[in-house]
C-alpha cells in the first residue's frame, strides 16, 4: 500500500480540513504501528507532495500541512548517556509533577516514550514497586522496578492527576483535549522543550540509555538489563549499553590487582 492511500484510508475527514494537528495524530498512529521513522518520513513526504501538486497544479486554496517540524528526525545511531550534571540541569528545569513522573520513569525504569504514553493505572503495583509493560517493543510484556525517586515523582503526580474515567496514566492539562491521554508525539514535545530551555541536545531515549549505561557501571549483569530494557536479543544490551570509561577502569584494576598478587613470587617478575 503507498503512502498517500494509507493516508486516505485512515483519514476521516474532507482532504480540504486536514490541518497541523491531523498530520500529528496521523503521526501517532504511524508511531503506534511501531514503523520507522524513515519510514514514516516517507508516508509524510508523500501526503506534503500530494498537496504542493494540489496547491501549485490544481490551484486549490490550501494551506500545506505537513510542516518541516512533522518530520521524524532520524536516529544518528545509539544516543550518548547523560552525565550527572546534564541530569540535573535538565530536572531543575521541568514544570510540574506530570512531566517529572513521565522523564523519572524514563531514567530510573528505563521505558520508551510509547511505554510511557501508553501505561495504564492497572499497570502500577505500589505495594510491589513495580509496572507491568503491556505489549512493549516486539508486543513483549515485561515487568520493570521502581526506584525511590521514581516512586515518589509518580505518586506526586497520582496525587494531583484529575480523576476521571480514563486508564492511561499521563494525561493532557491544558487546551481542549484536557483529560486525553497524552500521545507520544506531545510527550516528544515536551522533551523538545525542556532541552531547548536548559541548551541540552537530548531526547526521551537518552534518559533510557542513560539508565542502561548508570546500571552497567553499578555492576548490573548484562541479562539483567536485557530483562528490564525488554531486548529480545543479549547482543542488542550489549550494542545498546556501551561499556563506559568507569567500568573499563575499575575492572582493569580489579583485573591487576590479580595478576600482581599471582606474579609476585615470580623472581622473573620485572
């Protein structure tokens, strides 16, 4: 099926009203199918041509909309961790309990922005500290921890969250669509807003690595990540979770520390 007749498909409503916000739920759906963001760069380009051919050849009288910003930035291969100062700069900036729930859980439990987006009330077990990921990455469910910072941002938040009818944790607050649940793109958003605030170059899913990274310089087994970050592969965590300089360095000198204590006796021992 080609782009422009997905779009047509899904589309429910005259090609005339499509406007900026139809493209970003267009978007979201594209992101909840789980495509690639080249991918979806495609679908988008085809739809922003369809209606430059309708607006400079048919003479309609449309505004475009599909903007530069609806499309997906391309992953430049594994993002970097975050250092503690980046880390702290960027949560002295967020505002309100939503977003530091939403960005705690991505850093300490190590969720993709659509396991955020998508988690439900009935998925938080307070008593046993930890979240059930329904239909993850590969339609894997999973169960993953929570750590004491994390559970105090999420429960501030289920203080203060609106109480209404629907499931899904994180909700809008503000505009019409107050009460929804918030999508990935608008979460997406967010991070795209606090990291131009404090000057960061950072996305979502630099806080899941940074997780990854912190847990492997804390000693955490490689299949111990694979289990909480819900890689169906071990070479994947190992791709994913780059060894760091503090983890090269301490077990280098644990390493020494053997083999000096085994050469020691050694006469040839220089």
């Amino acid at each position: 099926m080609n782009g422009l007749k997905h779009f047509v498909l899904w589309l429910d409503a005259p090609i005339e009203d499509v406007t900026y916000r139809k493209i970003a739920e267009y978007i979201d759906c594209l992101l909840s199918q789980r495509l690639r963001p080249k991918t979806i760069n495609c679908y988008l380009n085809t739809v922003c041509q369809f209606y430059h051919y309708l607006i400079e050849e048919e003479g309609f009288q449309l505004i475009n909309p599909v903007k530069k910003p609806n499309i997906m930035k391309l992953p430049r291969g594994l993002p970097r961790h975050l250092n503690d100062e980046h880390i702290e700069i960027l949560f002295k900036n967020l505002k309100g309990q939503r977003d530091k729930a939403m960005f705690m859980l991505m850093l300490r439990c190590g969720l993709r922005v659509e396991e955020v987006a998508n988690l439900s009330l009935g998925s938080i077990d307070i008593k046993r500290r930890t979240l059930h990921i329904q239909d993850g990455k590969g339609a894997k469910d999973r169960i993953v921890y929570i750590s004491n910072d994390a559970l105090g941002a999420l429960l501030a938040y289920l203080r203060v969250r609106p109480a209404n009818k629907v499931k899904k944790v994180f909700l809008v607050e503000k505009g019409p669509l107050t009460g929804q649940p918030l999508s990935i793109r608008a979460i997406q958003k967010r991070m795209e807003y606090y990291a131009h605030k404090a000057n960061l170059k950072i996305s979502c899913h630099h806080l899941r690595h940074t997780m990854a990274t912190q847990m492997l310089n804390a000693d955490a087994d490689l299949s111990t990540l694979q289990d909480l970050l819900g890689h169906n592969s071990i070479r994947t965590t190992q791709r994913y979770c780059r060894v760091s300089n503090l983890k090269v360095q301490r077990d280098y000198y644990k390493a020494m520390e053997v083999i000096m204590q085994r050469t020691a006796g050694n006469p040839n021992n220089p």
